[in-house]
C-alpha cells in the first residue's frame, strides 16, 4: 500500500514532538513494506525532493505571507493576514492536488496542516482517497494551535477562532478516520462537532527513552529537588508553580529549564528572587532528569498529551501535575505521582510537601513509575495500532 504524510515540517525541519512521532511512524509503515511518501513545507521558494531514511520527502514552498517558523515575531496585520489565507488557502490546495496526480496513494494520513490549510482535505477527497487526520494539537479549532489568549487557557473558541475556523467542523465530515494522541484532544474536537463521519481512535505517541533511572530512595528530612522542563509561560502553570513554591518551609530547591520570551522570564526571575530557584535555560531531558527528585508539570491549558510527564516518568522520576488535558491519561494519582486541580490553588503547594513529608510515599510513586509507562514507549504497539487504523480507512473507503 502507498501511504502519503502530510505535516507542517519534517525531519530535519523538526519544531515539536509532533515531527518526531511523526518520523517515527512513517519509518515504521515503511519497515513494515509499505511505499511511503512525506509531504512537508519549506521556507525555500522552489520545490525539492530528497531522502530520509530511505523516505521519499517532497519539500514545497509556503504560499502564504512569510514564513511562520522564523524568529522575527511578524505584525499583528501580516499575522492576521497570514492567519485568513491559511483558513483555507488554494493555493497550497492546487499544490496537494499536483503531488496526488504524481504520487497515486492508496491512503492519506494528515498530521499538522497549519500552512497546508484543511484545502488539502477537498483535494484528496475529490481524488477518492481515504483520509486519516491525526490530532497533535488544536489548530483546527484554534488559528494558534493552542487554545490559549493572552497567556489565558481558553475553555471554547473565542470570537476571532470561530470566524477563522468557521467551516472547519462541516468539512471535517470528509475525513474518513480521526486519531487523538490522546483521549482528551479526541473528546475536544468530537464534542465541539468535528468528524461526524469518521471513525475514531486514540493512539499515544510514543517516545524513545535512554536506559531508565533505577528508582529513587528518599529519606526522612532530605532536601527535595522539584524540577519544571518545557516552554516558560503563563499557561504552562510557571507562575502558578513559582508562588507555591515561595510558600513552602520545607528544605527545597526548584530548577526550572527551558526558553520562554524575554519579556515573561524577566517577570519570573524578579518572582523568584527571594527563593532557592534556578534557571538553568535548555537542557538535555534526560541529563536533568538526573538532577531532580520531581518533576512538576503544571500546565493551566490542556496539554494535547505532555509528554515531558512521560519521559519523566520513564526515568523513575515521580510527577506533580495539574492533570490538564492528556496529563491525566499518563499521571494517575496515588500511583506513579499526584494531581493537583489549578482551581484549588494551594494543592501544588501541598503535593509537593506530601512528597517531603512522607518518603514512603515519594519511594511507593518512584518505584512504580517507569513500569506505568511502559505503554507510552512501544515503537511496535505505535506502528501496529496506525497499521491497523490505515487498513480499516482503506476498506472503510472502498465500501461507500
């Protein structure tokens, strides 16, 4: 069978989690003798082809204003300008169409179509192919992918993201099946109208991990280590994290890695200066995992899957987490770390104290963790389930 990929970007262009499980499931269709094909975007001006892992990859250019993965922050005109072509943009449908007239494939499987525009929808489905639209994150209720204004999770589509997605919902009814990388994005988008044809299913994304951390070992009245890795901001429950942590008595640090604007980190080092916190900027994930006794993921929006949790987990690392979204699918409370709702502000403060009052409980999560997740790190489960969800859209299609 030829399966053709469509995605934002593809290695070696990776922004996010989201190429990397991707790569993993094009190589794995094609270990398994399919003829795969990847169509992605580049910032260059003329089409190229080449070759990944023995993967065909066809690169076209954006037609759209600028280029949407570069550094310099655009206007907020030429954003919003990008943002009311990409809704549905002919353009990139007309490119979709020529790749399908050359390539033939039996299935199509979409991934992040921000850029692509949901045009490519229209195309393959005049073309007869069945279509596979796997959910990343939420670009298709949000213009931002991310549900979020102002730093504010948003709870439904504000004002601007139902005009610009307006007829999203109604032209999703041509997608043959639906996968969410978790339970929680699936819900979202099927309860908001989306997909009312297509067949459904969750599929965790799955992640490579180094040899596992033996589990930790705490004793009574040692200094607890907490640890935050991912993108600095509002949302992602930094804040919210910082000032329960100036709140504690008990022997403490916080490290907090990765990038965030300018503007918010200065913010969070002048909340933070009166306490025992670092910012140690990027980092290797599994070099600091090896640095801290606990990760805490806060998150105020949901977060599509968080796999950080994950690969914290996998190393034995307990996690602290608002339970947001696909955190809740991953983290079970009591089990592998704790939960704490945002809207009971001092529960964060209290989890963490938990985990220092009680080592045997710390210890209990520790040793727990790595064999919970285990799900989360089968390449094979990953590449059968996407099989088995590839040959039922086939069959699916053929029976209209």
């Amino acid at each position: 069978m030829k399966i053709l990929y469509i995605n934002s970007l593809y290695s070696p262009l990776v922004k996010g989690g989201a190429e990397l499980s991707l790569q993993l499931i094009v190589e794995g269709m094609k270990s398994l003798g399919h003829e795969v094909v990847v169509a992605s975007l580049h910032p260059e001006t003329a089409a190229q082809v080449d070759e990944v892992n023995g993967v065909k990859v066809i690169r076209v250019p954006l037609k759209n204003g600028y280029w949407p993965y570069r550094d310099t922050p655009p206007s907020k005109l030429s954003k919003l300008a990008w943002h009311v072509r990409d809704r549905k943009n002919p353009a990139m449908g007309q490119t979709i169409r020529q790749i399908l007239k050359e390539e033939q494939p039996d299935v199509v499987s979409c991934h992040n179509l921000a850029g692509w525009s949901i045009s490519v929808w229209d195309e393959i489905h005049a073309f007869g192919i069945p279509i596979i639209q796997v959910l990343h994150d939420f670009y298709l209720l949000c213009p931002n992918s991310n549900m979020n204004k102002g730093g504010i999770p948003c709870e439904n589509q504000c004002m601007s993201c139902q005009l610009l997605r307006y007829s999203h919902a109604k032209e999703s009814s041509k997608v043959t099946a639906v996968v969410g990388i978790s339970r929680s994005i699936l819900n979202r988008f099927v309860s908001a109208g989306y997909f009312s044809n297509a067949s459904q299913q969750v599929i965790y994304n799955v992640r490579t991990a180094p040899e596992s951390q033996l589990p930790k070992v705490r004793k009574p009245r040692e200094k607890l280590v907490l640890g935050y890795l991912g993108t600095i901001s509002k949302v992602k429950g930094v804040e919210w994290l910082i000032e329960q942590f100036q709140k504690l008595s008990i022997p403490r640090t916080l490290r907090i890695a990765g990038n965030g604007d300018e503007a918010t980190l200065k913010e969070f080092r002048a909340l933070a200066k009166i306490s025992p916190v670092e910012f140690v900027g990027y980092v290797k994930p599994d070099e600091f995992l090896k640095t801290i006794d606990v990760l805490v993921v806060p998150s105020l929006w949901e977060e599509p899957l968080g796999m950080v949790a994950i690969e914290a987990l996998a190393n034995s690392i307990p996690v602290i987490t608002s339970g947001k979204g696909g955190l809740s699918e991953s983290v079970i409370h009591g089990v592998n770390g704790l939960i704490c709702p945002p809207e009971q502000s001092n529960s964060l403060g209290e989890a963490i104290v938990q985990l220092y009052d009680y080592p045997s409980v710390y210890n209990r999560l520790s040793a727990a963790a790595a064999g919970s997740v285990s799900r989360f790190l089968d390449k094979g489960r990953l590449i059968s389930e996407y099989s088995q969800v590839i040959q039922e859209a086939k069959l699916q299609k053929s029976a209209v």
